[in-house]
C-alpha cells in the first residue's frame, strides 16, 4: 500500500513542477507564432524522443526524462546547450526585430505570472491550511541553555520586532522571526517582547552549529519554537495517561500550576520529575480537569534506543501540526508575498556577512521534495497549489534576470541590437550562450548535491514499539 500511495504521490509531483515549466516554454512558442518567428522544434521532456511529428513546419516532440519542455527557436540567441544540437541555421532565415525579440523572450515570464495569478485565484477559492505555529510570534518554548534563556526570553513572551524590524508570523521570509533571525549579521540580535503590560528588549547571542563541508552550512539559531497548543493525539494502551483518565484531544494547559504553551515543555517536566507525581491539568470541552500522573519507564519491542535515551514516559502522543486553519488571502496579497520574499532572499545573499548563501537556495531536485512533502500532508493539494503560486512567481522574476541563457538575457541583447543597429554575431552568441548555459547547469549540479542530501531527512521512524505492562491486580 506505502508502494502504491508513493507512486500517486511522485505522479502528482511530476505532473505539476512539469506544468509550471511546460506553460512557460508555451508562452514563448505562442508569441514566437504570433511574431511570425520560425519555430523549429517546440519539445515536451527532453531526451531520446518518445514521440515526434511535423506540423506546418513545427517538429513537435515527447521526450523520456520528465523535466519540462523546450522551444528551439533560431532566429534568437542559440540554446544548444539545455536544448542539444538542432539544425544549421539556415543562411536566408529572415532576420527578426528587436521587438519580436523581446516580446517573445518576455511571454515565457509573463505566462508563468499569469499562472501564478491563476493559482493565486484558487487558492483564494479554496483556502489556504496554516497552522497555530505559523502565524504566531508569541514564543512557546526556549530550549535550556540557548541564547535565548541566557539572554532572558521566556515562553510566553510575544514577540514584536526583531533587528528594529517589525515581525507579523513565526515562519517564512521578510517580516517572520525565523527569517529576521537567520538574516542577522550583529553578533547580536536585538528582540523586543511584550511581557505582561511591559514592553522589554533582549539581545540574544545567535549560534550556529558547524556543518560538514559537504553539507549546507547551519544557519543562526537563538533555539526557541512558537507557541502550539499540546492536543492530545493518542495515548498508549495501560500507560500512565491512558490509567488517569487522559484521552485524546485534551488540551493540556499547565504542568505543576504552571502554564505551558508547547508540548516539548512537558516533556521537559517529565525529565525532571525524577519519577515523581506531576500534577497536569487539561482542557476537555468546556471543563478544566486535573490528573495525578506518575511517568514509568515502558517497554521496547523489536528493539530500544540508547540506555541514555531510555528515560520515564507518560505514554502520550503529541498532534505534531497543532491547531490549523484555512485562511483565504487575496490573489494580489500572494503575488505580492511571493514577489517580496525573493527580493529579501536575494537581499540576504548578498548582504555583507550574512550566513545564507548560494548554497541555501533550491533546485529542481529541492523542488520536488518539498512537493512530495507538501502532497504527503492532509493538506496537500492546497499546500502544493500555494507553493506553486511562490514558485511561478519565482520563475518568472529568475528568468527576468539579465543572465544570457535567460529571458532576461535575451531583452538585454536584442536592445544591444537595437543600439548597434546590427544583429550579435551567430558565433559570438553560441559562445556567450552555451558558455552561460554551463554556468547554470553546474549552479543547478551544485545546488542539487546538497538537495539530494536532504532527500534521507526527516523523521525515518523508529524500528522499536514502546509500550507499557498492563497493571497487576491486586490480591
């Protein structure tokens, strides 16, 4: 079954990421017809074609490696690098302007816009999921002995600025915590909380741990996590919770009369109970319960972490996502989202002393695994569908760069055109472009050695079963 939901999965992958490339390359053959270019061959995958046929004058074909598509187009600069070898340029091809030029080098750009905006749409239709820990900047856990304990942050406090700079979400880039901490240059982090009626400031050291040279470099951490409402998923059959009377979907508030706002904070108190009773009360509809709870060493079946991982459990399963909700934010709001969380991205890669690097970014390979991640939540069409809103509008702002080999390389030399009022050498344009072309295909190999990487991430699932003895009756 786990073989056969895999495959759906990759399927729905590959059917989208090739969507989003395939309708760009569909902007520039459209505009190249439209022109009156000579389109040579206009290709769905690449490699060894599966399926090939001529139709009024176009080679249309089906390739064997599913990652996109091509338009082979001679009379614009020279693509036989991504695209192979194609035909001789023909001497008496007609020569084009340095309009049809840039019309037909932006429409790729413009379709992929255009299909972020559409995505955008249903997106708003249908909603976006967001969780608890998303939209929050209230801090729900401070790991012991981080920065932030020794700099005075607690778990509780909200969190209003970060660098001078006012945050509105835990998670993503520009105005998110996460985003202004891992952007930092300072040797510290100025945060300033709201803390009762007080409004206080901290200055947390940010660390980071070394990373092997083969792995991407860690990034700034001051180790805290936002709040998350510990629901109760499930508990252990004659564990400890399950013999007190705890079930599934209580909320637990406070652990000894103190109030905890994230799940690892019990478990936090479970180490340090010693054995002893913790008195934990929980939410359960409208009533407000509390239960004496004594954590046991359980079982393990089919094996057993480390002796020093074997500690006292209440046998509880946390809800991982938290409480989650379906927001619907506007389709100008996501295009505007997306557009400035590239620009702060590419603001961060080149700021003095800043820890993200080239390295950081994603490609093809990265892509797809956050795709399959995304397909394999219980959320996943609408998370999938709102990542490709970001990433359309990444596409598109990428291919406007002034880069040979990119759309944007090709406006910037159809106007050298204009102003020397000649067409760029054949020659000199194969030259600039393959030689570019190698460039982005070595960044995309280089990218993609620490995507694949990460592609054995994540939680693997343990290879034992806890479990707790059943009480013995008393005589």
């Amino acid at each position: 079954m786990e073989v056969f939901k895999f495959i759906f999965i990759l399927l729905e992958v590959i059917v989208l990421f090739n969507a989003l490339i395939i309708v760009h390359e569909l902007g520039h053959f459209l505009a190249a017809r439209w022109r009156g270019l000579v389109v040579e061959r206009f290709g769905i995958w690449f490699g060894k074609p599966l399926f090939e046929r001529e139709y009024g004058g176009v080679k249309y074909s089906l390739g064997t490696i599913p990652a996109g598509g091509f338009v082979a187009l001679p009379q614009m600069a020279p693509m036989e690098a991504i695209e192979g070898k194609g035909e001789e340029v023909p001497k008496d091809l007609p020569p084009i302007s340095v309009l049809d030029k840039i019309i037909v080098a932006f429409a790729g750009p413009l379709f992929s816009f255009g299909l972020a905006y559409v995505f955008a749409v249903i997106v708003w239709a249908v909603g976006k999921p967001v969780s608890e820990s998303d939209t929050t900047t209230t801090i729900g856990y401070v790991i012991d002995g981080s920065p932030a304990q020794k700099a005075g942050l607690l778990a509780g406090d909200e969190i209003l600025s970060i660098n001078g700079n006012q945050v509105s979400r835990w998670s993503g880039i520009g105005d998110a915590v996460t985003w202004q901490i891992v952007s930092s240059t300072g040797d510290t982090v100025p945060v300033e909380v709201k803390r009762g009626g007080q409004t206080l400031t901290f200055e947390p050291a940010p660390e980071k741990e070394d990373a092997e040279w083969y792995k991407r470099g860690n990034l700034r951490q001051i180790q805290i996590a936002p709040v998350q409402t510990p629901v109760v998923a499930s508990v252990k059959s004659n564990s400890p919770a399950a013999l007190t009377g705890i079930q599934p979907n209580d909320v637990v508030v406070s652990v000894n009369g103190s109030p905890i706002f994230h799940p690892a904070a019990l478990s936090d108190a479970v180490d340090a109970s010693e054995g002893q009773a913790l008195s934990i009360a929980v939410e359960r509809g409208e009533q407000t319960l509390e239960f004496e709870v004594t954590p046991v060493l359980p079982q393990y079946v089919g094996g057993a972490p480390p002796e020093g991982e074997q500690r006292p459990m209440l046998g509880i399963a946390w809800d991982r996502a938290g409480s989650m909700d379906i927001d619907h934010p506007g389709p100008n709001e996501q295009i505007k989202a997306s557009v400035m969380a590239m620009v702060n991205t590419f603001d961060a890669l080149f700021t003095k002393d800043s820890d993200i690097g080239a390295q950081h970014l994603s490609g093809p390979v990265g892509i797809m695994r956050i795709y399959y991640r995304l397909f394999d939540s219980d959320y996943g069409w609408r998370l999938a569908l709102w990542f490709s809103v970001i990433l359309n509008v990444n596409l598109a702002l990428l291919n406007l760069l002034p880069v040979p080999v990119l759309d944007g390389g090709h406006i910037v030399m159809a106007c050298i055109e204009g102003i020397i009022r000649r067409p760029i050498p054949f020659s000199i344009l194969n030259y600039v472009q393959t030689g570019f072309a190698l460039l982005v295909i070595g960044y995309m190999l280089y990218v993609s050695f620490f995507d694949v990487q990460d592609l054995g991430g994540g939680d693997a699932g343990q290879q034992y079963e806890i479990v707790f003895e059943a009480p013995q009756a008393s005589e």
